[in-house]
C-alpha cells in the first residue's frame, strides 16, 4: 500500500468512525493500534482521541476494555 493510500483509508475510516460513540471509536482504535501503532495513532488523532487512552486500552482484553469504556473513562484516565 503505498503512503497515499494509507491516508485514504484512514481518512475513510475517521469518517465513518466519526459518528460512533466515543466508547466505541476507543474500543476500535485500540485494536488499529494494537495491530499497528502508527495506524492506530493516526486514527485516534483523526478522530481527536486521546492517544495515551488508546495506547492504554490496547494492552487489554476485550473484555476489560469493553468494561473500561462502558464505565464511562473511556481509556482516558
């Protein structure tokens, strides 16, 4: 893929993701940045996400990401 399109799918991806609700566009970004960092990172500041939330979320399970986010603090804190 080259460098143009990398942008484009992130681009795509912030749009669709833009109108999730915040625990969810977390939920995802954690996974883009658990399956690579850059990825992720530039989809959390696409989507103006708290990179450190996101980096904290990726380190956890499913589930405890899911009860990190239904909890309200989003990864944030």
């Amino acid at each position: 893929m080259t460098a143009k399109d990398r942008s484009h799918l992130i681009s795509n991806i912030v749009d669709h993701l833009s109108g999730a609700k915040k625990r969810i566009q977390m939920r995802q970004t954690a996974i883009f940045y658990k399956a690579d960092p850059d990825y992720g990172r530039r989809v959390a500041k696409g989507l103006k996400l708290s990179i450190k939330g996101v980096e904290r979320l990726s380190g956890m399970s499913q589930e405890e990401r899911a009860k990190a986010t239904d909890q309200g603090t989003c990864g944030d804190k």
